[in-house]
C-alpha cells in the first residue's frame, strides 16, 4: 500500500463525505446553478379524485348543450357559458311542436353555480342593446364581479361585459366581418379573456380568427397593444399544416386559444395546434415556451391553462382536448409532474376538454365540447395547499 492510499483510509468517511460535498458546491455556484434542485414531495404535487354528484341535477328539465367556457369567481362560485344550440333533437325533445320526448330542453347560456353544485343564477341571449353571439365560447369574471363572454362563430369579433346577473355593460368589437391581427377595433372570433385588475386591463386570446393577445382598458375598452407569437407583429398570411419535424412556427397558429396571468407578471397563452405554452411580459416581451405531446395532430394538445391557487402558484394544469388529459406542470420550467384523465365517457374521463379553472381551494371544474357536452368536478386529495 503506497502512502498516498494509507492517507485516504486514514481520512474519517464524514470528513471525506463533506469534502467531496464542498468541492460538489463550489463547482456549482461557479457554474450558476443550484447543485441538487428541491424535488416535490408526493404530497405537495396536487392530485385529485371526480365528484361524480357534482353539479346537482338542473331545474326547468334544463340540459347543457356543449360547454365553451367555464370560470371561479372570488366568491367561489362557478360559471358556465355552453351552446344551446348544439342540442339535437332527441336531447331537446321537448321543445319540439310536437313534443318528441319529455326531455329535455336547453338551459339558459350563462350559468352560476356554488362549490356544492346548486344553481344559483342563470340567464343570457339576444337582449336590449347588444347582439349576442353566435356561438358562445369563453367566460371570465373579475374581481369586480363582472362576467366577460366572447363567442367564435364567424361574426363574433367581440368580447361583451355584463353584471352577475345578466345586465350588458359594454363590449370591445362588434358582431362584424374581422379587420385582421393588425386592426385595433375589432376582434377575430377571441377565444378567452383574462383580467389584470391591477391595471384594469382586459387580455384576450384573439383567438380563432386573428393571431395574437390584444390588451384594452377594462373600463373604457381603449385599445392598449397587442402582439403575436414570440412577441412578433401577427401575421395573417396562410400557415402550413402543422408538421412536428419542422421548425418551430414563428406565428401562433388558429386558435390562439387561452391567456393567463400570473401574479409575478407573466402571461400564459395557449398556441393549441402548435403544441405549445408561449410565455410573456405584460408588455409583449417573448420570456420562454414549452411544447407538449409534439407528435398531437388534429386539434392540437394546448387548450387551456389555470393556475394553481398557493402563493407562489407553484403549478400549471395544461387541459389537452385531443389527448383528453390534463397535465400538471412545474410553472417555473414547464416540467410535467403528473396527469390525469383520459378518452372516455365515465365519470373522471373526457371528450374533448375545452376549458378548466380552480377554485381557491385546489378544486378543478372542466367544461367538455363536440359530444361532451359536460362539466365535471375534481377534490384536491393531495397537500398541494396545505
């Protein structure tokens, strides 16, 4: 045994252990990287279980057509826009002359309901003043109490501002031929809106028509900025079909389908066919993207976002219609610590998830589409708020 060798066995395991563990450090920091990233424990990555008795049965022999958007409010309470006229025939039966069944007929556009499932407050459709939409699409409420509702139909440049209970308010656009991403006036069939109450400003996810996030006063719907992806100027020229092999796209793809704010000042848009989150300042600055299931064809695996209640909003959960899960992300790197969900018809599965939120108590409600035509609750179970 050589000297060199009988120093190292003379060297305690602790000391040698904490030797190594500096040098481990040092390299680290000069590097400018943490050396052992925190992992989430079980418990703190939230999970749920479905409330197959949620929402409670509606009155009036009322049933929802297809659900566009659904909402939480400060109150708690959860809202609902759907598609009346979606219903068929034999699930509107009893609004025919004749009759063809007992059942059913379509409950009113815009629904409230509390965290047990009772309605609360329903009404919407043509009224004095404004034209409704043709078909109904996104809904949010601010923190003033006011519901935003935008439509997707081909007219439906618009988004529209009403009291909880059903008093129109203003709108942004009209139910008119779009103008194009670079108009200023009008919307192309926006998908969802978003509620920056510190500056009263309103997003919107302009959407299914135009190619960009638009920003207007929540009050006066002055018109404040707007931009594409990457923070480029929109572009409305024809985009190739989707191909995962090619490069990235520099323009967001039709439907710009979702905006999120987050309270440290970032914006979350959902690029759906592209498969991707585009992440932004409130100015328009490009910060990063992440891109899901990137082989997903069709309509694409970025729906929708809602972010998680805690202080810190620690997590993402991404809905994918296509692929009829929900992912739940890390939101500081996009990383995707879990799922749930899957194709189906039971209790817990989906049919085209189109849209999510969570209530300040981890709950998450999702609203289905095509033949869907469902909302659904999901408890927290984990101690991902605790």
């Amino acid at each position: 045994m050589t000297p060199m060798q009988n120093r190292a066995r003379s060297i305690p395991a602790a000391s040698f252990l904490k030797a190594v563990a500096a040098c481990l450090t040092a390299a680290a920091v000069l590097m400018g990287a943490p050396l052992f990233p925190r992992t989430a424990q079980a418990g703190e990555i939230p999970a749920f279980a479905v409330d197959a008795s949620w929402p409670k049965p509606l009155p009036n022999n009322w049933i929802l057509g297809q659900v566009g958007g659904i909402a939480t409010d400060a109150q708690g309470h959860i809202w609902v826009i759907h598609r009346p006229r979606s219903l068929t025939d034999d699930e509107k039966g009893a609004t025919l002359n004749p009759p063809r069944s007992k059942c059913c007929a379509p409950a009113p556009p815009v629904l409230e309901f509390d965290a047990d499932g009772n309605l609360l407050r329903s009404w919407g459709g043509p009224g004095e003043g404004y034209e409704w939409v043709g078909r109904e699409h996104g809904i949010e409420v601010d923190d003033k109490g006011f519901v935003w509702l935008t439509g997707n139909a081909d007219n439906d440049n618009v988004a529209m501002k009403f009291t909880g209970d059903g008093k129109f308010v203003m709108q942004i656009g009209k139910i008119a031929p779009s103008k194009g991403s670079g108009d200023t006036t009008q919307l192309g069939k926006p998908a969802e809106t978003a509620i920056d109450k510190e500056a009263n400003e309103i997003y919107i996810a302009d959407g299914y028509g135009n190619r960009r996030v638009i920003v207007f006063d929540a009050t006066t719907g002055a018109y404040k900025r707007h931009w594409g992806a990457y923070g480029n100027p929109p572009d409305d020229n024809k985009q190739p079909p989707y191909d995962p092999k090619a490069p990235a796209s520099q323009q967001f793809a039709n439907p710009v389908h979702c905006v999120k704010l987050s309270n440290d000042g970032l914006v979350y848009v959902c690029d759906r066919i592209n498969n991707r989150i585009q992440v932004f300042k409130k100015d328009g600055s490009f910060v990063k993207e992440w891109f899901f299931e990137k082989n997903t064809l069709g309509n694409g695996a970025v729906w929708d976002i809602a972010i998680w209640p805690d202080p810190k909003q620690t997590w993402l959960l991404s809905a994918d219609g296509e692929n009829n899960e929900v992912r739940i992300l890390r939101r500081d790197d996009g990383s995707v610590v879990g799922s749930f969900g899957r194709n189906g018809r039971n209790a817990g599965q989906f049919h085209w998830i189109h849209a999510m939120a969570i209530d300040a108590r981890g709950n998450v409600y999702t609203a289905e589409v095509d033949t869907g035509k469902r909302i659904q609750k999901f408890k927290l179970t984990s101690d991902a708020l605790r």
